[in-house]
C-alpha cells in the first residue's frame, strides 16, 4: 500500500514579526499574514488556494477575499498540519494554506495568560494554572527516577540558548544561559523557575500544502508527512494530571503520553528514534523535554536526565531539541501559532535553511504538540524523501 | 517557615455543573462525595452520566471517609490570579477508596511536604456557593 502521504507535500512555510506585543494588531490579521506569507514562500498565489485549514480559516477567506473554498477548523498545531494534509489525499483540495496568530489576548498582567488558567469547576478553586499543572507531572518523574532539578535547568538552558543566537527570537541576545542561571530565576511553582516555563509574545505564521505533483514544480524543496499521530487521556485541566493514570488497555501512563502516537509515527514511516536528526520538541516547560527524551524511545525510562546531562540535545549532539528557542524564548503566542512553529521550524531543518542552530544535513525532523501536564501530545515527523 | 492556609472567600470557583451538584452540596454539609458505578463497582474520576468503565447508567454517590496519600504536589509562588494568597500547594490526593482528586495542602509548611504522606480532608469555604475539598497531614 503506499503512503498514504505520498501525495503530499508542505510546500510553504511563514513566520510573521514576533515580539512581546505587537501594538495595534490582532489574531486574526496575523493568521492572515502568516497565511500569505506562506503563499510567497511556496510562489503559490491567492487564487490558487482551495483549501483553508486553522482556528481562523472562515477569517483568513474573508481576510484575503480567498475562495469560496473548503475549510477544516482545529484549533491546534498537528491536527491542523494532518487536517490539511488529508484534504490534499483525499482530493478535496489542491492548495491548503494554514494560518495562525495570537495578539491582544493577556490584558490582564497580574494574572497569568488567560489560555493558562483553566476555568473548570474541579481545579480552578486550587489555583491550578499550566506551569502547576505540568509541575504535578514532573513531580512524580522526580520521585520515581531521581530527576534532579539542575537536569531540568539544563534543557532550559540549551533551548533558551537556542532563542540567544536566534535573531528572529523574542528572547534573541537575552543568554548565554547555565543551569545554574536558570536555578537563580524566581520559583514559579515548585519544581519550575521562571526561565523554565515558556513565555508570552505575539505573533503569527503559516504553512502551505500542496500536492506532490505542484511541489516539485516550486522552487523550494518539498518537506514529506512520513507519519502523525497524536494521543491523550482525557480533557486537559479538568481531571488531576496523574502520571499513572491508564487507558482501558493501556501499559502506557499518562506521564509518557505522546508514546503511542510516536510509535504510529515510526511505524508509517518505516523509520526508528535512531533515525531522527533534530527533535523540535513542544518546550511549554523545561521538563517536556526530559519526558519526550523518554517517551519517544530515544533513552529508556529515567535516563532522560543524564542524556540531557551528557549533552546530548544541545547543538552537536546526538538530538539536538527545539532548535529555534521553542516557547521559551522564540515565541509563544498562546493559541495555535506556537504549536504550528514546531512544524515550521521542522520543515526549515529539513529545507536545511535555518540561519542559526541548522543541523548539518538533516533528513527527518520529530515535531511534537502538547504536553503531559494538559493529558495530550501529537507527533510529527518530516522528512527530506518523498514516502 | 510558610504555613499553608486555605484561600480566603473570593477566589475563582467556576460554575458548577449539574452533573456535579451532588458532589459540591457534599463539600457544603462536610463530607466528600465520590461516584461509584452501581454495575462494575469501579469508581469514576470526574462526576459523570455514565460509567467510563462499563457504560452503565447508575451511578451512585458514596460517602469518601477523606483519608488518603499525597501522591504529587507543587509550590505555587507566582498565583495565577491575584485573589490567591501564596504559597500555596496544589496536591493530587490518592484517596483510600481508589480515586485521585485534586485539592491543596493546607496546615502544615510548605517544605513539610513528602510523597505519600498521610492526608485528611477539611472543608473550607471559598464562595457563597462554593466549599472546597482542602488536605491536611493526618
């Protein structure tokens, strides 16, 4: 049977300005920049499109008079990458462009970010936000295996340092960083610092989809679906975020969420954790990256610490991680621009075009969504071979 | 040395929902309430119309005796709004009926706190609708 992504392709890819805030700009208008931005990156023109995908695709149509066209509304990263990517398969659509965006949102500064505070009657009298949440989770990982908090820093570290030498990152030229300046921030919540936890910006971008057949017409390099799957154990920020809690059938706890889902990935794509070059993990806290390492199967239960204290997921190592600085220092918009990041950065990886931090030769790119303390992950990965 | 207290009365609550109306007149009168499925027996994690292990439709509220183990907990020193006081440690309990809850430690300091410890509940107000479930080292 062939791949059932053969046919596909990401053909474009955008990043509009990101910055602490954007004065005078909202999320829709940066989700309609990200999209025609993607458009020009791909030579692909507005009345090519024929499918929109993304929280704000009926907004993108009327933004930029695309259309009438076919529109897919998910609200988050990876589902909205496969989303169009199955419109492209099934031959609903030609041209599916994605766009996202998020600005004018947290107002209320004495607050945490309004899409961190769940508003569900069984956790918000606890004053459960994201950053205790996804504390609930590596609380029990550092029980179980001895995690240390310099080993959590540490990922911090090399992803903040990523965003240092990044130009495009909000956090461009605030590093270098050592886990001991990470351990010197201010206590958040308890095992997380401030420098731990993504941060808060505006910003848009996009991606383009395309068949194959257009693609290897365009002047860039197609990017190939070789497999994505995503998992979760129930709505996120409602029930207590245990780590040992279990599915029906399930030998996998909720702390490696995501497993499943990468073992999906692999498995459509005839490829192992081994041939992986660069992992653009989702970084929403310093230690998702400990508990991806593990989950994925790139280092068995517990190690995830000392593969990252072995430095292997800096630059150079054997899986360097988040190679743009991720929501901790790149950006972080708060609704689906950041997770769509993940994948744009993939993509340039695979392209072999980023500017800082590329990884020499990479051929296949892990991008990852979500999170254990929000009970979800969806996997990604790209590669430079057509499936 | 920070002791951890319940929240004062005007913090967020949420609107209740039907399906946990029982649970929350419960924490009104003092106890703590919990589903269990008439048919299967097993306890369900969120209050609900239906079992998610059986699919059985009767779903009865038990009475929890509120004694259980500290199973993860974190310091919150940043609140998520201003309305709450820090330190304070969200908790997730391990209840000797079978069901994780979520809940805060209160009554003891905040580097007091270990895995597994023993717990027990205490009520405290935190609306005029509203009681919460806190814990305390047993």
């Amino acid at each position: 049977m062939p791949h059932p992504f053969r046919d596909v392709a990401i053909a474009g890819v955008f990043n509009t300005e990101q910055a602490r805030t954007l004065e005078g700009r909202d999320s829709q208008s940066l989700a309609v920049d990200g999209a025609l931005g993607a458009l020009a990156d791909a030579g692909l023109r507005i009345e090519d499109v024929d499918g929109v995908a993304g929280q704000f695709a009926a907004d993108m149509v009327l933004g930029a008079r695309m259309g009438p066209c076919s529109r897919k509304l998910s609200a988050h990263g990876i589902p909205t990458v496969l989303e169009a990517a199955s419109m492209i398969a099934f031959g609903e659509c030609e041209v599916v462009v994605i766009g996202a965006g998020g600005a004018a949102m947290y107002t209320e500064r004495s607050a945490t970010a309004p899409w961190t505070r769940p508003a569900n009657e069984l956790v918000v009298g606890f004053g459960l936000f994201t950053a205790a949440e996804f504390a609930l989770m590596a609380r029990r990982h550092m029980l179980q295996y001895g995690t240390t908090a310099e080993q959590l820093a540490l990922a911090a570290a090399t992803i903040r340092n990523n965003g240092h030498v990044n130009p495009e990152a909000v956090y461009y030229g605030r590093g270098p960083f050592t886990a001991a300046d990470i351990l010197e921030s201010r206590m958040v919540a308890d095992p997380f610092h401030l420098l731990e936890c993504s941060m808060t910006s505006e910003g848009g971008c996009g991606l383009v989809l395309t068949t194959a057949e257009r693609a290897l017409d365009l002047a860039s390099k197609p990017v190939w679906i070789l497999g994505g799957a995503g998992d979760t154990y129930g709505p996120a920020y409602v029930i207590p975020p245990v780590w040992d809690l279990r599915g029906r059938d399930g030998d996998i706890p909720a702390g490696y969420v995501g497993r499943r889902a990468a073992r999906t990935c692999f498995a459509l794509a005839g490829l192992s954790p081994a041939d992986v070059d660069v992992a653009e993990f989702y970084d929403p806290f310093s230690f998702e990256i400990i508990r991806q390492i593990e989950a994925y199967g790139f280092c068995g239960e517990g190690e995830g610490g000392p593969f990252v204290e072995a430095g292997h997921i800096g630059p150079g190592g054997q899986l360097p991680v988040t190679t743009d600085g991720g929501t901790m220092s790149y950006s972080h918009a708060g609704l689906n621009a950041q997770m769509l990041q993940r994948v744009i950065r993939g993509v340039q990886q695979v392209r072999g075009t980023c500017t800082t931090s590329q990884v020499p030769g990479a051929e296949v790119a892990m991008c990852t969504n979500g999170g254990s303390g929000a009970l979800f992950t969806d996997v990604l990965l790209l590669g430079g071979e057509r499936p | 040395m920070t002791a951890l207290s319940p929240q004062p009365v005007g913090i967020p609550t949420g609107a209740h929902s039907a399906a946990a109306e029982p649970y929350w007149e419960g924490c009104r009168q003092g106890e703590l309430r919990y589903q269990r499925c008439a048919e299967c027996r097993e306890v369900n994690m969120k209050p609900a119309r239906s079992c998610g292990s059986c699919g059985g439709s009767t779903l009865v509220w038990e009475r929890s005796e509120g004694r259980g183990r500290l199973y993860s907990w974190t310091v919150v020193w940043r609140p998520q709004h201003p309305t709450f006081q820090v330190p304070y440690a969200p908790a997730i309990i391990e209840l000797d009926e079978g069901f994780w809850l979520m809940s805060a430690i209160v009554g003891c300091d905040h580097q007091d706190l270990r895995a597994e410890m023993p717990v027990v509940v205490e009520f405290h107000p935190a609306s005029d609708e509203t009681v919460l479930p806190y814990f305390r080292p047993a």
